[in-house]
C-alpha cells in the first residue's frame, strides 16, 4: 500500500511538471501571435482623434518637464492641468518617447504590448475555471481573432491597458481561492486600474466582488484579502489626494465631476445613445464569433453552479448594464467585456470538440458561416471592380470568404477542424487587416493632419500662431503642430486679419474664395489647403 501510494506520487508529480510545461508553452505561443498581430505596421498611419492627439500630447509634455516641475504626478495639456485621467499610461508612452523618439510608433507600443500580454492572461484565467485546456486555448484565440480588440488595442488609448490590469486582478482573485498570498495582486490590479483609467476601477472591482460574494463568499471576511485591497488603495487614495491639495474645487468640479462622474448622467461632448448601444457595437464588430455566442450564453446559463460560469455571467451582465444605463456612450466602453464573451464561446467550442464524430453542427451555424463566405466573396469582388478599386481590401474579403467557405463545408460533414480553419484564418484575415491603411477608417472623416502640418514646416512662417478655418478641435492637429495651428470661426478670422500685422491663414478652398480678405499673399498650397499672409505694402519715403 504504502509502495503503491509512493508510486502513484511520483506519477502525480511528474504528470504536474509536464502539464505546467505544456502551459508555459502555450503562453509563449500566445505572446508571439499577440505580439505579431499588435504590433505590426503600427506606426504607418498617422494618430487619429480624439484620445490619440490628447494622450500624445500630454506624455509628450510629461517627457519635456523638468523634475521641479513634477508633471509626473500634475500632468499638463497645452501648459493647463490635465484632469480627465491620471497619467500612467501616459509616463508609459512618455517613457517610450525617451527612448525611441516622439512618434506614432512609440504612442501606440505601450498600449498594444499591454493589450497582446492579455491573451496569454487570459488562457491562464480560463485554466483557473476550466477543467479542459482546450477551452482555455478556445477562449484566449478567440479573443485574439475579435476585431474590435486587435483595433482598440492597437491605438494609443486606456482600454487595452485597464483591461490588462483588471485581468492582473482577476487571475490573483481566482488564485487566492486556494492561496491567500494572491490577495495582494487584487489590491495592486485596482490600484493600477484605477491610476489608467479612475472610475472604471471602481465598476472592475465591483464585476470582482459580486463574483467572489457568488462563488467564494469566505474570502470577502478574509483579512488578508483587505489588506491587499487597502494596500491598492492607498495609491489611489495619494494620487486623488495631491491633486485635490494642489488644485482646490477646480480638480473636484472638473476632474472628479465633468470628467468622471458626469459621464454616468449626462452625454459628454454629444457621445450619446439608446440603452441597446452597446449591444449592436458587440452585433456589428464581433463577427465570426457572434455565430457561437446565443449557444455559448445558453451552456453558461445552464451551468451557472460552475465557477466559470459564474465569472462569465457576472462580468458580462454586471458590465453591460452599468454602461448601458450611462448617458455618455461611446464604442471602446464595451471593450472589457470582449474577454467574458471570449470565455464563454471558448467553453461552448471545448464542448463541440469533444462531441462524437460525425455529430451533427447546428444548421444556424452552418447557415451564417456560409452567408459570411458569400458576403465577404462580394465585397471583394466589388474592390476589385468598383471606381476606387483596392487590392489591399479585394485580398482581405478573399481571405475571409476562403475561410468561411472551408470552414462551413468542415462542419457540414461534421468534422471538429472547421474551428481550426476558423481561428487560423480569421488570424491571417486580420493580420492582412492590419498590414493594410485601413485599421484606423476614422482618419477618413476628416481633412488629413500631417500633409497640412508638413506644408506649415516647410514654409516656415515664423513664430506667430496660424489660424486655420475650422471651427472642429482637433488633438491631433495640436500634437503634430505643437500648438502652433489653432481652429478659428469665420469671424475670428476677419479680426485676425484686420487687427494683426502679420497673421497667417490656412484656409480650405471653399473659405479663401468667401472670406472677404484684401492684400493675399499666397504662401504654400497642400490640396485644399492653402497657406496666406497679408502682403506687406511698402512705406513710401
């Protein structure tokens, strides 16, 4: 008996050590796909607004202060105190700066290695609640191969940070389970949630602890689970602190109120929507995947005495009513609830992989992967035939339809490989995405920033302020200028022009033919854009 016991240790030891093996070399693929697929062409187009422009800008700031100035802790905007969020991201990319010098590829590389060190995070999260691997591995691709997430990530912004760090505090919440030492990576996950990106630390830790009250009641009256939380707190507590005792009112009415919390009741800046907002930017964007997720929310519903599906429905319910309620609605709020959807249609896959062969697929499923492979067919086709043909989009589509259409007749026959071919084409779909000038479409909606930057450079004006005419704010315009090409109204531009000696314009088309202006002199001309001065009339003797 007590040969057998020993004997059966050592098989039970050595099954660990090779299951723990298998896992570091799942993370280390992971990593590499993320990593290609995050940082891949990502400083080939310009920063686009608004967060880009602000959140460049104000590392750039904190970059050029002096250590007297303490910008680290009291970050500017355009020489004025930035309230909107504390600036941890941004001495990321100020850091990035230092090194590689002020452009879009250092802006974007904090962000988007934060948010591919997300996967492999979250493959360990699913080996915490899953029993099978397989639904771990599901999960963590899946994520990978959403849209919205390799585009979100990608960009200079918060949200791919926050979501690290919340998947930080949540991995340490489901290891305390079985080690209390964990409980300190709970309060340090807050703490840094809540120094990217303020109040959604509050609503992340709340997803946190209705889970935990669910699943693990006891480690709530755990002391070692507050202590951890007061130890992330008290950061937080300081930061909030000095800012309050260094501003006053000013950063309680502005930070704290218009910034933060008004977002809750009120529209920001316009950014408004229906209750339903949020589910039809996860309708749009989240396609291949949208195929598996009714079945994928049924199977956790029906298991929702499991831990896994206690996780997911907590973090998906909890989250998506507390931003669809808010006033303020904008697309990239949805983006930490991308990882529970990934889990949940990760657990559903693990299920199908391990049905009997030959088993049936349902017909819904075969319905729209093949509906997907006869869209995506004619979106390339139009590419290639339309007036502004696109090669670049004509080979995206294809890929997408080849993989929709092997993928579809797979699982037609039954064969389990149609999720295969579905992840690993949907990966080269969006690695040619991405390769492409089209990952950031809202550079479109406007007038492009830099050529009209450049033509500024090279005709050197000198060190007066230029007006354009637009009346649209734009960061990044003030990123690329450094502050020196300022929006003005019609009106503004008339004063201009009447009371200062020398100002300098750049007008559209449309505005240099209405502006009553007398004495131009026509400096550069970019596309629409033409640069004017007011001729300088001779003083005769």
């Amino acid at each position: 008996m007590q040969k057998g016991s020993f004997i059966w240790g050592r098989v039970e030891k050595q099954y660990r050590s090779i299951d723990k093996r298998v896992d570091r070399i799942w993370i280390v693929i992971l990593l590499i796909a993320a990593v290609i697929l995050f940082t891949i062409n990502l400083g080939i187009l310009p920063l686009r607004d608004w967060d880009e422009g602000t959140i460049a800008q104000v590392a750039r700031e904190l970059r050029r202060g002096s250590a007297s100035e303490m910008r680290w802790l009291f970050p500017t905007l355009g020489g004025q105190p930035y309230h909107n969020k504390p600036p941890l991201m941004h001495l990321m990319i100020a850091w990035a700066y230092s090194i590689g010098g002020v452009n879009e590829w250092t802006t974007r590389l904090p962000g988007a290695i934060l948010t591919a060190l997300t996967v492999p995070f979250l493959y360990s999260i699913g080996r915490e609640i899953f029993h099978q691997r397989i639904c771990a591995i599901y999960s963590a691709l899946v994520y990978l191969t959403m849209l919205p997430v390799v585009r979100h990530g990608r960009l200079a912004m918060l949200d791919g940070a926050a979501v690290f760090f919340f998947m930080v505090m949540l991995l340490c919440v489901l290891r305390s389970r079985r080690d209390l030492r964990y409980c300190l990576g709970v309060g340090i996950g807050f703490a840094l949630i809540c120094l990217t990106k303020s109040i959604l630390g509050v609503l992340l830790g709340a997803v946190a602890m209705i889970f935990l009250f669910w699943d693990t009641p006891r480690l709530l009256r755990s002391k070692y689970m507050w202590i951890g939380m007061f130890i992330g707190v008290a950061p937080v507590a300081f930061w909030y602190g000095m800012q309050w005792w260094n501003y006053g009112d000013a950063f309680t009415n502005k930070g704290m109120v218009n910034q933060s919390l008004s977002r809750i009741w009120t529209s920001v800046e316009g950014h408004k929507g229906p209750p339903w907002y949020y589910l039809l930017e996860i309708c749009k964007y989240t396609f291949p995947w949208l195929i598996f997720l009714p079945a994928s929310l049924r199977l956790t519903w029906e298991n929702r005495n499991l831990s896994w599906a206690k996780l997911v429905l907590v973090w998906f319910c909890v989250y998506l009513i507390a931003i669809s309620v808010m006033g303020t609605k904008l697309p990239w709020y949805v983006f930490p609830i991308y990882p529970s959807i990934a889990l949940a249609i990760g657990a559903k896959l693990g299920e199908v992989e391990n049905l009997p062969l030959l088993t049936p697929i349902p017909r819904f499923w075969l319905v729209m992967l093949s509906l997907l492979a006869v869209v995506s067919a004619g979106a390339s086709t139009y590419y290639s035939w339309s007036p502004t043909p696109s090669s670049e989009l004509q080979l995206i589509f294809a890929s997408l339809s080849v993989t929709m259409a092997i993928a579809a007749l797979r699982a037609q026959r039954g064969d389990r490989q149609f999720i295969k071919v579905l992840l690993w084409g949907t990966y080269v779909s969006l690695l040619l995405f991405v390769k492409s000038n089209y990952w950031v479409w809202e550079l479109n909606e406007d007038y492009a920033v830099k050529p009209v930057v450049q033509m500024v450079a090279q005709a050197n004006p000198g060190a007066s302020p230029i007006y354009i005419s637009s009346t649209n704010h734009r960061p990044s315009l003030d990123f690329y200028s450094d502050g020196t090409i300022k929006p003005a109204s019609p009106d503004d531009l008339k004063y201009y022009w009447q009371h200062d000696k020398k100002p300098y314009f750049l007008l559209n088309e449309n505005t240099l033919k209405t502006l009553p202006l007398d004495s131009v002199e026509e400096i550069a001309k970019q596309g629409d854009w033409t640069l004017v001065t007011k001729k300088t009339i001779p003083v005769k003797k």
